[in-house]
C-alpha cells in the first residue's frame, strides 16, 4: 500500500490472530507500528522482532490504560496517524442463556472502548493536520447468523457502525477520517470456528467465493482505509466478506 511509509500507526489487539497479521502488514508497508493487548510477552516479542514497533501493555476496557496507550504513542513518536480499533470479544449461544456479565463485557470491549479511544485519539490527529480511524466491524451486524446466537456481539458490531459514521460526520472538516471493515469469517479471529470442518462447510456454502477469508484479504482492506489512497473515503463500511451479504 503506497503513502503508508512514517506513519505512527497503533492497533488493538495485536499480541494474536488478525491483529497481529495486522500490525505485521502496516510495519511491512514502512509503518512505525504501537502494539496494544493485555498480554505483554506477545506483543513484546513481536516488537522486538519488528525491530522499530512499541509495545503498550493494557486492557482497553480501562480508561486509565486508554490514556496511557495514547500517551506513551505521543511520547514516543509525537503524534498518531492512524488507529485501528482490532481489540474484540464474542460470545455465542442463546440469548436467554447469555449471562449479564457476559453482555456487559462484550459491549464494553466491542464498543465502548471504541468509542473512547476515538475519543482520544482524534484531538491528537487533528493537532497534527489529520489522520485516520479504522474500526473493526462484522457482518453480523447486516446480517443475522442461522448457526450461532450473537445478540450482545452483533449488538455491539452495530453499534461500531453507527460510530463510524457519526464520527465522520463530526471529524471530517478536522481532517479525520473515521471508516470501518465488516469482516466475514477468517482464521485467526475472535473465535476458532473456522478449526470446524462442518463450520467451515457453511461458511464455503453461505459465501459467493466459496470459501473462508485469507487473513491478508482483510489487511489490505483495513491497510487501504489507513492511507492516504483513501482519503476521500470516510463514514464507510466496507464488508470484507467474500460476497457473505450478498447471498
């Protein structure tokens, strides 16, 4: 992806699965990469592998750990270009078997934290003449799932749809850009569905490709959102999703 290069980049969620595959495409792209999960020996070793990236230890539930991820990236590096809002939890059974706790915690992973490190990052793009959001959506908040029960899940993805576009709407003249990705199945997501034969059969069977997502189909996509060759692109949700929504 062209005009990547320099850019301060952080994205949530990065010590496994396709936020790790994330921050490794923006790094290969010439990107200085922050790394931020609860976990600190995957993101530790992953930056030390990458050589130039920062590794920030934190639960993005925490508001004070919010404030800190963007803070030591100001300090570090003087400045946020693009956040990539990967962090996420699912849970999946019947909504009246879905303990309270549960919810609470979905929607506070899934969205509110979102929300506020919008919040907080956006003044930081817009002291330094722009930047750009991309939040990590799903397609189960288009389109309900005949296998598996998301009410708190597709609940909070909506939520990040409406978000995305609200904040575009309210940060376009400061030259923030706010879109999202609506992914469809992938390995190395939130969940390990896709390890199931027959779930991956009903994947192939519900998309018009046929088959489940490669993790770089959904780089690309959130890496093109981030450059600067989507920037008369904001308040869009792109569905990565092997045609999932058009079926």
């Amino acid at each position: 992806m062209r005009r990547l290069t320099g850019k301060v980049v952080i994205v949530t969620g990065a010590s496994q699965g396709l936020g790790e595959a994330t921050a490794r495409a923006f790094h290969a792209a010439g990107a200085t990469v922050v790394l931020a999960a609860r976990r600190a020996e995957p993101i530790q070793a992953i930056a030390a592998e990458l050589g130039t990236a920062l590794a920030v230890v934190g639960d993005v539930t925490d508001e004070a750990d919010r404030v800190r991820l963007v803070e030591a990236t100001v300090d570090a590096y003087e400045r946020i270009d693009v956040l990539v809002n990967n962090a996420g939890i699912t849970w999946a059974g019947a909504p009246g078997s879905e303990p309270a706790d549960v919810s609470s915690r979905v929607l506070d992973t899934n969205l509110l934290a979102v929300l506020r490190l919008c919040h907080l990052v956006a003044p930081v793009m817009a002291d330094h003449g722009g930047g750009a959001i991309v939040n990590v959506s799903s397609i189960s908040a288009l389109r309900s799932f005949d296998r598996f029960g998301l009410s708190a899940y597709a609940a909070s993805k909506a939520g990040v749809d409406g978000l995305t576009r609200e904040l575009a709407a309210q940060w376009g003249r400061s030259g923030v850009r706010v879109n999202a990705v609506a992914p469809g199945f992938f390995p190395g997501g939130t969940t390990g569905y896709l390890q199931d034969e027959s779930v991956r059969d009903w994947v192939s069977d519900h998309t018009a490709l046929g088959r489940p997502g490669r993790p770089e189909e959904l780089t690309a996509a959130v890496l093109f959102l981030a450059s600067d060759d989507a920037a008369y692109v904001t308040g869009q949700v792109l569905a990565v999703d092997g045609g999932w929504t058009t079926r």
